[in-house]
C-alpha cells in the first residue's frame, strides 16, 4: 500500500478516535473508569496488563544492556499493584498521593438516577406492588454488590 494511502487512513483514524474520545480529558479517574466499565473493559486488569508488558519491555532492554527509560520506569511503577513496594521515597510518594487522591476523591453522581419510595408498614401496598419492590430492592442488592466487587 502506497505510503500516501496509509497516512490518509491513519488521519482518518486519527480523527474517529478524537470524536470518540471528545471531552474525556476532563473526567475525572473514576468517571473515566465507569466508561470503560460500560464499554466492556476492565480498568483493573487493563492497568494489571499494562503493567506487565511494561515490566516485559524494561526487561528486554536491561538484557541488552541498555537503561530503562525514565518514562517506562515512570510507568512500571505509576501502574503497579498497591502492595508493591516503590523503588524510592519519590516513587512512594508519589504512589501515596495516587491513593489519597482516590480515597479523597469525591464520587460521580450516575447519568440516570432512579429513586423509588414506598410504605410498607402503612397497608397501602398491594401484593403485586410488595413483589415488585423486593424484585427492585433484590436487583438494586446485587447491582451495588457486583460494583463493589469490580472496584475491589
């Protein structure tokens, strides 16, 4: 293929995934992994993966006896896993302020919030309707339970 072909199909590429991706840098961490959740990814293990051929390529490059990369370095260590040590007081600072960020960080209110409201104790709720809000309250337990364990 002609090399004027390729760059006019990469410029086309180019310019979908800047449509698709517009506005995204001002999510916040956790909205943007909400997104990826939603399209079918997993955030965690698309870091884990991330992490590991990371690690794959710094390892390549020691074995030719070149140095890693700083922003490789950066990367490896800005991805690894919470109970990994970091390699220096910078590192871990760094890591620390990652983890505040996120625990203080405020949380993303959903797109389409639902409220239901009920009295149950007053006699006003019919059988069907009684079923029906166990049937959300059941489906409401296991959405939040399954969130809790993907975040976890």
């Amino acid at each position: 293929m002609p090399k004027r072909d390729v760059d006019r199909i990469f410029e086309h590429v180019h310019k979908l995934a800047e449509r698709l991706t517009a506005g995204e840098e001002n999510l916040g961490t956790s909205q943007m992994a909400d997104h990826l959740r939603q399209s079918g990814i997993d955030p965690n293990a698309l870091k884990k993966r991330f992490h590991e051929a990371a690690k794959a390529i710094a390892a390549r490059e020691r074995a030719a006896g070149r140095a890693t990369p700083l922003g490789l370095q950066q990367a490896i260590e800005q991805t690894s896993p919470d109970d990994v040590v970091p390699s220096s007081q910078k590192a871990a600072e760094r890591k620390m302020e990652r983890w505040l960020e996120r625990f203080g960080g405020g949380f993303a209110i959903p797109d389409e919030l639902e409220m239901a409201r009920a009295y149950r104790k007053s006699g006003d709720v019919s059988e069907s309707e009684q079923a029906e809000l166990d049937d959300l309250e059941r489906k409401l337990k296991e959405t939040i339970k399954k969130k809790h364990d993907r975040e976890t």
